[in-house]
C-alpha cells in the first residue's frame, strides 16, 4: 500500500498555544493494517496531535510525514491532496448544520469526484448503509441523535475512500451500548480496509478492543507506547494509575 | 508625589499596551484574511451553487426588512419636510426634496444598517459557531478551502446585493412618500415622480447607490472575519455576532462620509 512509506511518521513535534506547552517532542509512527490508539488525560494535546496530523494546525517544531512526505513545506493545493487520503471522524461529528445527513456525506464526492449524480446517490446511499443510517439521509443533522451524527460522519470520513483515518474521541458521550456499535463499526471498517488509523479517546476498554497498539500521552510526550500487555507490565506509577481508573 | 505619578504612568503604561497590541493583532489579521480571501477568491473552482444560496439569504431574505426600513423613511421625510416646508410656503420642492433625500443618502445608508445588522448578525453567528464545532476544520480537513466555500461566496453575496436592496428601499420610501403626501395634499404618483425626478441627474443617482457595494463589502468582510476567528464557545459566539453588527455599522458610517466626499468631488 502506498510504496513502503510508512503511513504516519511524527517526529520530535512540540506544540505550544501561548505559554502553555501541549506537545513536548512526540514521536509516533503507524503502519498500513495498524490501529494506534492514543490515550492520556484531558488536555494532553491528543486532539492537537490529530490536528497536527491533517495540517489544522502548524507545528512549532518536528515533522509530520503522511506516506513518506514531510507536510511542513507543502502548499495548500499538495496539502490538499493529501486530506483528500485521510478521513477525520471529529469529535462531535462536526456535521455541516445546513446540509442534510446525505448532502454530508456527498459533500466531498461533489468536490473531488467526477462522479455524476446518480453515482454520487448511490455511493451515499452505500456508504450510509454501512453505517446503519440509510433511511435517514434526508434528515438535518439536528434531528438525529449524537451516536447518529457520529455513525453520519463516519460515512463521511470514509467517502473517498481514505488509506488514512483518524478519529478523535469516537465514543466520548455516548451510551456503552451506542459507544460498543461505534467501536464495532470502526474495527470492521479497519478489517474491509486495511487504513493505518489513529483513534484519540479515553475508553481504555474501547482502545484495547480496538487497537493493535496504544499510546499513553502525559505531559507532552508518549510515556509508554505498546501492546496493552505491554502497559498493563509497566512500573510506572501513572500509567498504572491510568489503567486502574479506566478499566 | 513624583513616585506616585510615576507610578500611576506605569499602571495606564500597562493597561493600554495589551489593548493597542491587540488592536495591532487586529488589523494585522485582517489584513492576512483579506489576502487570503482575494486569493480564494479569484482562483479557480469557484462555487457557484453557495453564491446563489447565500444571493437568496443576503438578497431576497432581507428584502421584506429593508423595503420596510425604505418605506418607513419615506414616510418620515415626507411628515418633517411638510411641516417644515408648509411654514415657507415651499411644499411643491417636497417631491423633489423626498426623492432627492432617499436616493442619494438615506436609502443607501438605511440599507446599509439593516443588512449590517441582519445580515452582519447572521453570517457572524452562523460561522462562529461552525468554528466553535469544527465544521471549519471539517470542511478544511475534506481538502476544501473554507476562504472559497464560506467567505468569498458571503462577501460577494453582500457586495452584489446590497445596490439592488438599496433600489428596492429607494422604490419603496418614494411609494410611501407619495402616499403620506397625497393624504394632506392629493397629488397622482406620476405628477409626483416627475416633479421629483426633475432635477434628479445621472450622478445623483448611480454612485450613491453603487457605493452601497462598498457597504456590502464591509458587512460581508467584518462579520465573515469576525465569525471565522470565534474563539470560547457559545459566549464567543454570541461576541462575534455582535462584534460583526457593530464593527460593520460603524465601518458603514465611516466609509459613507469618505464616499459622500468622493462622489461629490468625483461626479459634481
């Protein structure tokens, strides 16, 4: 897939809003087939790192490489094509409000397809199903519920068919049993794809189920990066701590 | 004393300084989202199918308001300049005085508010809170440049239609003009519009109202600027919208007089 580039390389990023340091040289990298679930407390910068990841934000320091190309120098349009290989589910599903459940969907197909209209329903259609939300395309963002809006922009995220996706909080404020469909949803759409994916959440539970390795961020840096076993055998004290309080 | 005056200087020292420095940051970010948005703006795909969307929302949308707005200072003009007028004897100059009055300054003007305040609101608060929900970063992570999509469609929206709001207000303030006038002194709308078109030239009346598309620019560009940089969720939202009302209108007040002074020395 994609050469031999790995699918994301970070390396050494900091990231500072003000006075307040988020990001202290944080190295990560994700292969094609892997999940990668980064984990840590409130305001670690892990939404940041994500961010970082799809050029929202610019880096103070380090590099950011997707597919072997380092992002830092690219101009917009370079920049472009390569959002056009990742899909972001956000972490309210940022559904555009004026648009429809299915003119969400179609919303990059119209900007970066030539398909014709009738493709284009029947991709949405097809995309919608997957996630279980085809009956309700004529919908407004508004009149469906949160788990909805998030199963939406997920159909959304995987329109162009991305090599690359990352998810910001995928279950945060849903119903274990919405938060378990999600989940459910995420590992099927890793197994028909085989994308390299980053998942940023708090679910200890939902990481493990979902994950081939994960990521404990604290104070700016991966504390610990590995299989859960791998944190589950540390000694240190904050990433025991973290497991005992999420699990 | 000395050390007490000193020492009040340093405090106003640091109180004004991080309000000019923002004012500073202000001007400078307005500047870069300006070069942003012309650059969005020119280049090629262009969004056709917004721009009308946002044609209907700044143009038809606010059409009902301002046609109100013109028709109510019709009606005003033609109540103060009677009774003023009738004291000198002078009532046949009110059609022109009416016509003359509206279409050169308060029906530019009076559009120009209204749309600041409806439309300045609406754009404000609508991608305020688009920012505050990462639809901005949604639509910038779908590889679309939101400049294009969300900006230059409302600018442009606004500078192509407020002239012709502006048309519709004059239209309606003459009606209603005519209307009030007629009451108190029966005269028929055509002999009304001629006395009052008489003196009307070119020059009266096409740069005050195409001057309305600077108006547009101003509403379209502040609100837009102001919504795109939202910070703090629902209170900024509430901030940007009514920092784009005020920004705009006070930025209208203040572009009209140098407008008013270019029109009268560029068409005498």
């Amino acid at each position: 897939m994609e050469g031999h580039a790995p699918a994301i390389v970070v390396e050494g990023l900091r990231k500072s809003f003000g006075p307040q340091r988020v990001l202290n040289g944080v190295n990560l990298r994700v292969e094609y087939g892997e999940t990668l679930s980064v984990l840590g407390r409130s305001g670690t910068g892990k939404s940041v790192l994500l961010k970082l990841i799809v050029g929202l934000l610019k880096p103070d320091a380090g590099s950011i490489a997707i597919q072997g190309r380092d992002i830092a120098g690219l101009s917009l349009d370079q920049l472009n094509g390569i959002r056009k290989k990742i899909g972001f589910l956000f972490q309210q599903a940022a559904l555009y409000d004026s648009l429809t459940v299915g003119e969400n969907v179609a919303f990059p197909l119209k900007r970066h397809t030539s398909m014709s209209a009738a493709e284009r329903r029947d991709r949405v259609r097809e995309l919608l199903k997957q996630v279980g939300m085809e009956e309700h395309q004529g919908k407004m963002p508004s009149q469906i519920s949160g788990g909805m809006q998030k199963r939406v922009g997920l159909a959304r995220a995987l329109a162009l068919d991305p090599n690359i996706l990352l998810f910001d909080e995928p279950t945060t404020g849903l119903d274990p049993i919405t938060a378990g469909e999600i989940e459910e949803l995420i590992l099927r759409m890793q197994e028909q794809r085989r994308a390299a994916s980053i998942v940023v959440t708090h679910d200890l539970h939902g990481a493990k189920t979902i994950s081939d390795r994960l990521a404990l961020v604290h104070e700016g840096n991966v504390l610990i990066e590995g299989a859960f076993e791998d944190l589950e055998s540390s000694q240190d004290e904050f990433v025991s701590r973290f497991l005992r309080q999420g699990s | 004393m000395q050390s007490a005056l000193a020492k009040l200087n340093s405090r106003l020292a640091d109180f004004e300084a991080p309000k000019a420095l923002s004012l500073f940051e202000w001007f400078g970010e307005l500047g870069n989202f300006c070069a942003r948005l012309a650059k969005a703006a020119i280049s090629p795909p262009y969004e056709g199918r917004e721009l009308v969307r946002q044609l209907d929302e700044v143009g038809s949308k606010s059409l009902p308001l301002v046609a109100l707005a013109g028709a109510a200072t019709g009606v005003v003009l033609s109540l103060q300049t009677y009774a003023s007028f009738s004291r000198f004897g002078a009532q046949s100059l009110l059609p022109a005085v009416i016509v003359h009055s509206l279409v050169e300054e308060s029906g530019p003007i009076v559009t120009g508010l209204i749309v600041a305040g409806r439309v300045g609101a609406g754009i404000g608060a609508e991608l305020g809170s688009m920012r505050v929900t990462e639809q901005i970063d949604a639509i910038e992570a779908s590889a679309v440049n939101p400049y294009k999509y969300l900006v230059a469609t409302r600018v442009q929206a606004c500078i192509l239609m407020l002239p012709l709001l502006t048309l519709a207000a004059d239209a309606c303030g003459i009606l209603m003009g005519w209307l009030t006038n007629t009451l108190t002194e029966p005269t028929s709308l055509q002999l009304f519009l001629e006395a009052g078109t008489k003196t009307l030239t070119f020059n009266d009346f096409l740069p005050p109202t195409l001057k309305t598309a600077v108006f547009g620019l101003i509403v379209g560009l502040i609100a837009c600027f102001q919504g795109m940089r939202t910070r703090g969720g629902t209170e900024g939202v509430g901030r940007a919208a009514t920092s784009s009302v005020v920004l705009s209108s006070l930025g209208i007040v203040l572009a009209d007089v140098l407008l008013v002074r270019l029109i009268l020395v560029f068409f005498p």
